[in-house]
C-alpha cells in the first residue's frame, strides 16, 4: 500500500525514521545581568556572576551602576579574577589608605589611587572591545540626564558610574561631568532590555534592608543619659593620631552612641534616595529574575569584608538557578 521510497516503514510504528528529519532547536534568549549600587556590598556581585558562570548562565549583555559597573566592566573585560583577589587582599588599613583626602576640591576624596589600580589592571581598554556588550550607567551633574556609558575608555566610563557626590570628585567624560549612575537608575534593568537582552537578571543589594523607607507617624522621645563628646585632642599622637582623628571624623567613631561621620552621613543619605529610586525603577521596569544576596550587615564602608559578601552573592545566585533554567526554556 505503501511506497517504502516515499514512506520507509518496516511494519513496526516505532521503525519509522523520523529522526532523519532535521529537528530545528530554539536558540537560548540573549540574557542581561543588570548589577545594581550599593557601595561595599557590591563584592556580592563577583559571588553572583562566579557562581552564574558556572552553571551555564552567561550573559551577553551587562549593565552596572556605580560599584556594579566596576564588577561588571572588570567582567566583560575578562579580570575578574584578578578583582576578586584584590577584593579578598582588602584590610581596613589599606582601604583608609585608598583615600586621597581632598578637602579643596569638589568631592572629600580624588580618586586618583583606585582609579590608578583599575588602569593597572585594566589598561587602556575600549569599552566596545570588551567580550561582552558592556554598558555603565552615571549621571551628568547639572542636567540630571542619565547617562549611558557604552563606548569609549572602560575605566574612565567605570569612574563616572561609581562619583558619589560629595564623596568622589566628579569625572569628565566625552565633556560632560558625571556622578554616581545610583541617582537616577540603582539597577539598570531599563539598559539591559534596550540594549536586546530578552531575559534580564537583576541583582539588588538593598531587598533585605526591611522597614526602610517606611513612615514614624509619631515620634516620642526616650529619655538618656547626656553622653559626653569624644575628645581626641591629647590622646592621639602625629601622624597616627592625625590619621585616626581624620579617620574618626569621616567616617564616625566605633561607639554607638557617638554622632556619625560625614562621610557616613552622605553615603547613608544617598543609600536612602537610591533604595527609594530602585524601588520605584524596578515596579515600572521589573526584571524576568530578581537575585538578593543579604548583605545589610554588611556597612556601606566595610570594602574589608569581600570574603563575605563574595559568599554571600554566591549562595544567592544558587537559590534562583532553577527559576532561570526556567525563563530560558520559556523564552527559547
């Protein structure tokens, strides 16, 4: 009845040669990681992408802003490795020493020694000859436009996503002068959908910061003791007194009751308006994958603890493994 030239069967229903047919598999949806702000806690973001890298889950394109451009750019420029060990080597000593205290000038600190060691590692690599689609997010001071950083000098672009003012001076690139990216995008899921991710993973380092934001309609006092003023004046001694005294005042003394630094007033002040910006960014522009390493113990200064955060991004990443092994095969 059959033409075994047309229609090769043999009389058996699972003989049929079907599989000679040629089988059209579904390509795998560009991905995009986009890594949000968040000062020290942003080593989670190397924990993060180790651990994504591992199972498979490479991005193709990525966007980061502040402390997230840096991880991201030393990503796709292939020294993450080399960021991490500098990352994990970081004691408190040597990160008071990365301050170049610059009190005449338009931020406390220049800059000039990080951005030193970033030019070490990275050279003077182009944005656009990275291996993977890399875009940095800042913000031009004066125009408050959000700036997309997509070509030109890696580590300069990388400079301007992580200028928090007041904090860092700010940086001229391509004739404009940039800040902290953080101001108006902390977790830029907008640049990675623009720039053709289909799947886009996002990794916000505030989720866990619980009841901030929220309102104290009435406020009653408690009554305390009067704690006097720490008085440094005879108990430290040249030059490492001078650098402790300057130390204390940045960034506050270990006593809780004592008042803040400045520089801890100005980096929780800015934490406070990112986490409200991230909040409202991410409902109208919401991530396929939302990835939240809990690293609110973690200070915004603490750069010594990378071990921790690094572990802490790891085990993040690996709880939501299967929920993007998921999105892929949906959107393949």
């Amino acid at each position: 009845m059959f033409d075994s030239g047309i229609f090769p069967w043999n009389g058996r229903q699972d003989d049929l040669h079907l599989h000679e047919r040629p089988v059209q598999k579904r390509a795998r949806p560009t991905i995009g990681l986009a890594l949000g702000g968040g000062a020290a806690r942003g080593w989670a973001h190397i924990g993060v992408i180790k651990k994504l890298v591992e199972a498979g889950i490479v991005p193709d394109i990525i966007a980061g802003t502040s402390i997230g451009a840096v991880v991201g750019g030393c990503y796709a420029a292939g020294g993450i490795t080399e960021l991490e060990q500098f990352a994990r080597d970081l004691s408190k000593r040597r990160v008071f020493g990365l301050m170049d205290f610059n009190f005449a000038g338009s931020g406390l600190i220049t800059g000039n020694r990080l951005a030193t060691i970033l030019k070490k590692g990275l050279g003077d690599i182009q944005i656009e000859d990275l291996q993977h689609k890399f875009v940095c997010i800042a913000t031009e001071l004066g125009t408050g436009h959000e700036i997309w950083l997509s070509k030109g000098h890696l580590v300069q672009s990388m400079r301007g996503s992580y200028a928090m003012p007041g904090l860092f001076k700010p940086v001229k690139v391509h004739d404009r002068w940039l800040i902290d990216g953080a101001l108006v995008n902390p977790v830029p899921v907008s640049a990675c959908r623009a720039f053709g991710a289909r799947l886009v993973i996002a990794v916000n380092l505030s989720t866990d910061i619980y009841g901030k934001g929220t309102v104290v309609r009435s406020h009653d006092p408690v009554a305390r003791s009067p704690r006097p003023e720490p008085d440094y004046s005879e108990s430290e001694s040249a030059p490492d007194g001078a650098r402790t005294l300057l130390r204390r005042q940045l960034v506050g003394d270990s006593d809780p009751g004592s008042p803040p630094g400045i520089s801890a007033v100005m980096v929780d002040a800015f934490n406070i308006v990112q986490d409200r910006i991230a909040r409202s960014r991410l409902a109208g522009d919401p991530p396929d994958i939302t990835i939240s390493p809990q690293v609110g113990q973690i200070g915004l200064f603490e750069f010594h603890r990378a071990a921790e955060a690094i572990e802490i991004g790891a085990r993040a990443s690996e709880r939501v493994l299967a929920n993007i092994d998921d999105a892929v095969v949906a959107l393949s």
